[in-house]
C-alpha cells in the first residue's frame, strides 16, 4: 500500500520520482461527511419504508374494486389439470435447488463429508424455510447448521455452502432473465417503461457477464488478505443450467394456474417472473408478499381478481406445501436418532428444536401479527357474524376487532425480542397471544387465527428454556423494526380499502356500530393499531432506562481482594457505588448499569491472568443474560490481549500521568523550579504532611469546609464510580496529604496504596479559596519528595481525558471527535490545562482505553458512561478544577 508523503522540511529537496499528492475536491469531502452522518442501517430502514408505500399505492390501485367473494369464486375455479401441473413444476424446481446444494457442498470442499442424499435433504428444507420465513442466511443457515453440523462441517465450512448456495440461485435467475429478455425483449415497457431495445441490451449484458464469469472459471480473486476460487467451467455451466431450470419451472408452475384471460406465451412470462421474483426479495418482505404480486399484476393481463387467486394458488403450492413438507422433514429428521424415546416426548422435542426456537418462533409469531392486522382488514363472512349476533353483545364483538389487531401490531414489535432469546419477550408474547386467541374468536369466530395462537403458546412453552436472557422486550425494538410495522399496518390498510368493496370512504361513519357494519370497523381497527405504533414511538422517544441502585458487596472480602492488588485503582471498589461480580480467587469486576450498557471500571482485580480472563466472560455473560452491551472503562494497554481474546474493540480514552520517584530529584538545574516552588510556599506559610488514616477520622471536620469550597466552584456536583467522593467512612480509610496555612487545612489530596505500597495514586483533589499562589503546586512537590523518601517507586497522577489521541483524517471517527474536543472543548471543561499541570513534573503517559464489544456503539458507551460517572443529568455540567499554580496568580 502506498501512503502519502510528508512535504519535504528545510533544506531538503522533494524527491523527482515521489508522485504527486491529488487534492480531494471539496465535493468529495462533502459527501464523506454525509456519508458518516447518515447511518446506513437508517437509510434501510427509510428504503424498506418507502418500499412498501410504494408497493401499497400499487396494490390499492390494482386492486380497486375487488371484492373478496370474486376472488373466492376464482380459487374455486382452477381446474385440477392445472394445479397438478403446478404441483409437478413446483417439484421440478425444488430438485433443481437440490442440484444447487450438492454444487454448493462440493464448491465448499465439503463433499467427502457430506453425502448427495443428505445435500439434497437438507437443500429441500433450508430453501423451503428461506421461501416463507426469509432472511435466508439465518433461516436456511440455521437449518444447514444444524443437519451439517451432526455430519461433522465446521460452522465455517456450513457459512461457505450457505454463501454459495445462495450466490447459485441468483446466477440463475441472472441467466434465465438475459435468455428470456433476448428472446421476448419488450416485456420490460409495462413495469419499467423500458423499449424492447433496452431489453435486447440487458439480456446481452447479462449474458455476456456470465460468459465471462464462465470463462474465469477455477481463478482465484483476491481482496487484501481475503481471496475465493470462482468454480470451475464444468461447475459453472451446472449452475447456470440449473437456475434456468429452477426458475423456470417456478414461473411454469405458476403460468399454469393463470387464469385462461391471461393471454401471454410462457417465454414473454418468464422475465416478468424473474424481475418479480428480485422485487420480492429486495422488499425484505417474507417470501416477498406484496412486491412480487404487485409486478406480476402490473405486467400480467387479465381481470385482478383472477389474477390475485391465481396468486394465492401458487403461493399455497410454492410455498405453503414444500414448508409444510420441510417442516415435518426436519422434525422427522431430529426424532429419527431417538426413537426409542419416543414415550417422553417433551424430553425429545426440547433439545432438538431449542437451537432453532427463537429464529423460527420468531418468524412466526411475526407472521401471526402479519395475519392479525390483515385479517382485521378483510370483510367478514356473512355466517360467522350471523353466529356470532347470536352469542355475544355488539359491544364485545367491536371491542374485539380492535383489540386484535392492537396485539397484531404488538406481536410484530415483540417478535424482535423473541428472536433475541428475551425471556421478558417470550413472557409477553404468551399473552398477546392468549389475548389473540380469545379475541379473534369474539371479533368474527377467526378460528383458524385462534388455532394458531394456540399452537404458537405450547410451542413457546416446550421451547421456554431456551429463552435465557434478561433485559426488558422493548429494548431491542429499532427503528428498522418501526419501520417494518408501520410497513405492515399500511399494507393492511391498502388491503382493506381494497377489498372493502365499492365504498365512498369520504362518508363512511366511523361511530356506526353494527354486526354487519364491516367498513367502519375496519377503520377503528387499522386507527387502533397506528394508534398504538405511535404511542409506542413517543414512549420510546422519551424513555431513558435508569439504571437500579447498586447491590452492595461483601465489603470484608472486597477490601482483602483490594489490599492484595498491585493496582492502586482497585480502591475504587470500596467507594460502594458499584456491583461486583465475584470470581475465583477472590477475583471480582466492579461495575454499574446505565440503559443497555454494562460499564465495568477498569482491569479485572485478579490473582491471575487465568482469574481475570475467566472474569471477563463472565461479566460478557451476565451483559449477555441481562440484553445488555458489556464495556470496560479505563483499560491498561497491557491488559488489552484479555479483551482482544472476548472480542472486544477499542477505543483510546486519553492518557494517565504517572511519575517516576526513582527518577526524580529536587537537585541540579532541572529542579530550579520545584525548589522556587517549596521554598515560596515556606514564605507564605504554607505546610504539608501525610496524616495516616488512623488519624483521618479526626481531622474530617477541618476538610469538610475545604470540600465544599472546592464542590461550591463546580457547576455540577460531586462525580463517582471512576474518582471518589466525599464520604466519611470512605476517606477514613486513605492516607491524606495535607497542606495547612498558618495551621489550618487549606488543601489535600486522598491517597491510594497498592499492595507492598510500590505504587500510589492520588483520588480526591481538593483546595479552599483564597489561598496563596502556588498551593497546589507545592502540594504536589512536596509530596512526591515524601513518597520518594519512603520508597515508593512511582505516584500517579490520574487520567489526562481525550489526552494523546489521533487527528489524522485516516484515524477512527471517535480518535478525530475527541481530538477536536480536546482543542476546542476548553468551554466546557480544561482538558489542555488539566495536562499541562499534570506535564510539570514531568510523568510517564499511559494510555487507557475504552473496550467494548460493537466499535459502532462507542458513542452509545461513552453516554451512558458520562451519565454513571457524573451520577445522573444533573452532574454533566461540571467543569474541571485545574489547581492553582504560580502562572494562575500572575495572571
């Protein structure tokens, strides 16, 4: 790699042959800058958003005029012939995915271990799963996870197949596509507007791009560090005919089911069915509902009614069978091993289906929500209502259609913590669902909805175990997911509308009550469940979680762990404003919670390398079962290798000053200044000394007064959990340097031992008012003489924040964020002067960092680490309290 030069300095000259450096135009760094500004998980979330609004005008256009009943009568029309043409299709294509798998298996290098018969077993149920459930790598992938894994694959090795697999099916879409647009180019004009010239250009682009990938068949491409073999010329060839076949036989077995009005050849359909088919997947929708329709009836001629059936008979064929069949494949296959277990059923069923339980239970109780919101959308059926009118008030009957939806749209808002193992998730999921069965009955006797719920709830119950993890459900909830579901509440409303029937929207009543009053129901129903999406996003706007009080440690234990700790730092833990996490050894981590941020201070306090290596899984553990983020807070450099191995990322915080006292000395030249600076304090009265802790007690009555002098100066209040505090039984525990003037404290400063006292460190730092020049300066030198005269081998200083970091335009956005704060921050607090005092006598930097496990959420911790260390709001507005030196009084 080829890093720009640095200008040449005086008196060189700029080497010829050095290439000259481009300036990057302001427009690009213009776009760099909104490029970090604009995440792209939110602009996802907008383009899944707008997707669907844009798929829901479509369908409301489409569909104007509609009635269920007509579209009924179409189903009931098909003619056996031709649903057994499309079940024979259906079966082709599902083989040719099967050839897919076993090339993806042996692409893999995995053919030795997994036989034909098992790839193509396992390729039926992972695609069948993908179809329906979506989210490929996930659904599919935990499928081939789970029968590969009992062959003997690597999880690794199952990614490889899962990746290939799914790059298989997409050249063949690409290959029937070019093929189909050469030969019938004009289809593109009804969806894209494009002339049959613009067909006959993208055929030949797409064929001549898998031409080319065909003849770089078996070369290896590499990207840095990373590289893949493309597969060979005879592999190549299989894939593209396979995807033809595949995708093919998809389309033929839908073009069999079309209705006799849809006049149209199968080579001019086979496009259509291919660019339906990307839609449907760039939609993000399960099995692409919605997008895939919504293309088919804009290119497809014919009456949208019989249009539509044909839809929903080939979605049955395609999709519902082959799920079904793969779903009992899948449980066969996990029961085969155990048979003889049989008569314990729960016993049997737990251990197989708790890997998968939260990714399919999730899916499903998504789905559900799905059908909920759309089923409340849909007129009801004349006989229901009539039985219905019969059994109970109309009060209950129009409270529960908007009650059902409400727990349609929430069980779609629940869904992503089910997902997420959130036992506070699966525990609201039961009673959404308890409330869908019930009141899916009560709005229209929907029992086939009420059976579902009911099938869901055992099925959540047998898989409760593997629902572990603590934390509230609706912290995982993003705004993709808000997305989402206003997404389906918008879809559901686009459907009703168009199914309603012939209505004057305009005048339609929505207090009119009534049995058979379906409009004005389904407008309470679909402003219900907005209803509660927006207050559900108000609430989350506003809501801050607070962190409970913290669990008091055994303080006996605690302080015999940190009285054998080389770390000066361990004091920290006897302040009482943390938890602890016990560990082997008499090990622990100290820690507090803010939101979803688990903020360990500093190192493990451990023995041994092993102890605080088990430590730190631990506490990434207990983050883990809680649904919360684990960081660590003020890291050593050289205990990074602990975090590295957990997979934490880092971010430097700034730089803790530490004095060398072997190296220091008050003679010589060097220490002109240090001598001027004890011998004007002796001028003015000032002295010093280290008060034990035994007599410190005594003496709190004469610092309080200091103390609050120097609080009185802060704009906020006290801070915590990485410095001290005022507190009595806490300061009584500390050797104190003190300096009195004309014998009164005027100024002193708490002081941490390590074990054998080989190091110190200072905590609280605290002076009055008016005090002569130079106090803290002499507190200072002063005691660093005392503490070199006792052997101590070094003193630290404390942290110099944001000190040291990176301002390269190639450094980390949180490097160049601090780096720019700690120029131009001095507003709101002194990080430049607070190490330059620091720098006057002359210390070692230390760098300490910030470790936590996603680099993206360090603008996240570093927050709710303000908020911790500044003990709430309130205190965030506290500036730093730079001592005041000699230059100070000058001025």
């Amino acid at each position: 790699m080829r890093y720009p030069a640095a200008p040449p300095a005086d008196g060189e000259t700029e080497c010829p042959n050095r290439p000259a450096l481009r300036r990057v135009p302001p427009y690009a760094r213009t776009l760099v800058r909104l490029r970090r500004l604009v995440h792209p998980r939110r602009l996802a979330a907008v383009a899944a958003l707008l997707l669907a609004c844009a798929v829901t005008v479509l369908l409301v256009d489409m569909l104007e005029g509609v009635a269920a009943k007509d579209v009924a009568t179409a189903v009931r029309a098909t003619r056996l012939a031709d649903l057994l043409a499309g079940v024979a299709a259906t079966a082709g294509s599902y083989a040719a995915l099967m050839g897919f798998e076993w090339l993806a298996v042996r692409q893999a290098g995995a053919g030795a271990v997994v036989a034909p018969r098992l790839a193509a077993f396992t390729g039926f149920i992972s695609w069948s799963f993908t179809f329906v459930l979506g989210f490929g790598v996930v659904t599919g992938g935990a499928v081939r996870l789970r029968r590969y894994g009992r062959a003997g694959l690597s999880a690794s090795e199952t990614l490889a197949v899962t990746l290939f697999g799914t790059a298989f099916f997409w050249l063949g879409i690409a290959a029937l596509a070019g093929v189909s647009l050469l030969a019938a180019p004009s289809v593109l004009r009804p969806v894209l507007g494009l002339p049959a010239p613009a067909g006959i250009a993208i055929g030949l682009a797409v064929t001549m791009t898998l031409a080319a990938w065909l003849a770089l068949g078996g070369r290896t491409l590499r990207a840095g560090a990373r590289s893949v073999t493309l597969p060979g010329a005879g592999t190549g060839l299989a894939v593209i005919l396979l995807g033809i076949a595949d995708t093919g036989l998809a389309a033929l077995g839908l073009w069999c089911v079309l209705p006799a009005g849809a006049d149209m050849p199968f080579l001019a359909f086979l496009p259509i069915f291919a660019m339906a088919t990307v839609a449907g997947v760039v939609s993000h929708a399960p099995g692409g509902v919605g997008a895939f329709e919504a293309v088919i009836l804009i290119s497809v001629p014919g009456e949208p009614s019989a249009l539509l059936a044909s839809l929903l008979v080939f979605r049955l064929v395609y999709y519902v069978g082959p799920f079904a069949l793969g779903a009992l494949g899948f449980a066969a296959a996990e029961l085969a091993p155990q048979r003889h277990r049989l008569s314990v059923l729960p016993h049997l069923v737990l251990p197989a289906f708790a890997p998968l339980a939260p990714i399919v239970l999730s899916a499903a109780v998504f789905a559900l929500g799905i059908l909920l919101l759309m089923s409340g959308a849909l007129p009801s059926e004349g006989w229901r209502m009539s039985g219905l009118e019969r059994l109970l008030p109309l009060a209950l009957v129009e409270a529960s259609h908007v009650v059902a939806s409400v727990a349609g749209a929430a069980l779609l808002i629940v869904a992503s913590g089910l997902r997420r193992r959130m036992r506070a998730s699966w525990t609201a999921a039961l009673v959404l669902l308890s409330a869908a069965a019930v009141f899916t009955l009560a709005r229209g006797f929907d029992y086939e909805e009420a059976a579902a719920s009911l099938t869901l709830i055992g099925l959540l119950v047998l898989a409760r175990g593997a629902f572990d993890r603590g934390g509230r459900p609706l912290q995982t909830v993003t705004p993709r997911r808000v997305a989402g579901v206003a997404g389906a509440i918008a879809l559901s409303v686009a459907v009703g509308i168009a199914l309603q029937g012939d209505h004057d929207w305009y005048r339609v009543h929505w207090w009119d009550f009534a049995f058979h009053s379906d409009a004005p129901r389904f407008l309470r129903a679909s402003v219900g469940a907005s209803v509660a999406l927006g207050l559900f996003v108000l609430w989350r706007a506003i809501h801050h979680p607070v962190a409970r009080a913290a669990e008091m440690p055994d303080g006996t234990r605690i302080a015999e762990a940190v009285a054998a700790s080389p770390d000066p730092f361990a004091n920290l833990a006897l302040l009482g404003d943390k938890r602890v996490l016990s560990g082997a050894g008499g090990g622990f981590i100290m820690y507090q919670v803010q939101g979803r941020t688990f903020l360990a201070m500093g190192d493990p306090v451990a023995p041994t390398r092993e102890a605080a290596i088990d430590l730190v899984w631990r506490f990434r553990e207990l983050a883990h079962r809680a649904g919360g983020a684990p960081a660590f807070y003020q890291v050593n450099a050289a205990s990074l290798p602990l975090y590295v191995e957990a997979g934490f990322s880092f971010a430097k915080l700034g730089e803790e000053a530490v004095v060398d006292l072997d190296g220091f000395s008050l003679e010589g030249a060097r220490a002109t200044r240090y001598r001027q600076m004890l011998s004007r304090a002796g001028r003015a009265g000032l002295t010093f000394e280290i008060v034990p802790a035994a007599a410190v007690p005594p003496l709190l009555p004469a610092l309080k007064p200091v103390s609050d002098a120097w609080v009185a100066r802060q704009s906020g209040r006290e801070k915590g959990f990485s410095l001290g505090f005022w507190d009595a039984a806490y300061l009584a525990r500390f050797d104190h340097a003190l300096v009195r003037w004309d014998g009164r404290p005027v100024a002193f400063a708490t002081l941490w031992s390590s074990a054998g006292g080989g190091e110190m460190a200072i905590d609280l730092m605290r002076y009055g008012d008016a005090l002569p020049g130079g106090t803290m300066d002499f507190l200072f030198v002063a005691l660093i003489d005392a503490l070199k005269t006792r052997g101590v081998a070094r003193l630290s200083l404390g942290m110099a924040p944001l000190s040291g970091l990176a301002d390269h335009r190639l450094a980390p956005t949180w490097s160049r964020v601090g780096a720019t704060v700690y120029r131009r921050g001095g507003a709101f607090y002194n990080f430049s002067g607070l190490r330059e005092f620091k720098a006057k006598f002359r210390p070692d930097w230390r760098p300490r960092y910030l470790a936590c496990t996603d680099s993206r959420s360090i603008a996240r911790v570093m927050l709710d680490a303000t908020l911790i260390i500044s003990r709430g709001p309130r205190g965030l507005t506290g500036g730093s309290a730079i001592p005041e030196t000699d230059e100070d009084t000058a001025a």
